[in-house]
C-alpha cells in the first residue's frame, strides 16, 4: 500500500505477464537403475524428507543411487551452473520443502 495526494492505493503483487510455454519432463518407464537427484531448499526437515522418500523408492526399485543438492536457501531459485551440473548425474529428480 501507498499513498498518493492523500488517498491509498493498493498495489496488485500478482504478475500478469503470461505464463511462459512448458511441458512436463518425460518420464522413465522404471526407476530401477536409476540415479534420484534429491533438491532441498534448505528449510528446516527438507532434507530429511527427501531422503524418507528416496528409501521409499528404493525400496520399490533397484535404485542405483542418489545425489542431493541443497540450493542453500528458500529465498532464491537454485543456481543454473549447479542444476546443469547435477543433471549431468542423474536420471530424474524430486524437489521438496518442509517446514
């Protein structure tokens, strides 16, 4: 909120710039042998609950591994060089947050 000459105004936050095109990532037929990226945003338990899921998951399938990357923070997306290189390693990934 601000004011001008006296009288309020109240600013709209939203973004009413459409949405940029995007399809969903294909996905594997199995995750046996495959690689989970784990991606935390740093918030309190994220960590712990990707890694509750990822031995769900391996617990399902013969998983070959998993690589976890915290992106250090909720206030900022995760760095392009750090996603290009954790993708380079892994065959799919699962982001969570968790207070």
């Amino acid at each position: 909120m601000t004011t001008h000459n006296g009288a309020i105004v109240t600013l709209d936050p939203r973004d009413d710039a459409p949405p940029a095109p995007s399809r969903l990532a294909q996905r594997p037929a199995t995750l046996d042998g495959k690689v989970i990226g784990l991606f935390s945003n740093n918030k309190p338990h994220s960590e712990d609950l990707l890694r509750r899921i990822a031995a769900i998951i391996g617990e399902r399938y013969d998983i070959a591994g998993t690589v976890e990357h915290n992106k250090g923070g909720w206030q900022w997306p995760a760095r392009i060089e750090d996603l290009q290189r954790t993708a380079q390693s892994i065959d799919v990934a699962i982001h969570a947050t968790a207070e």
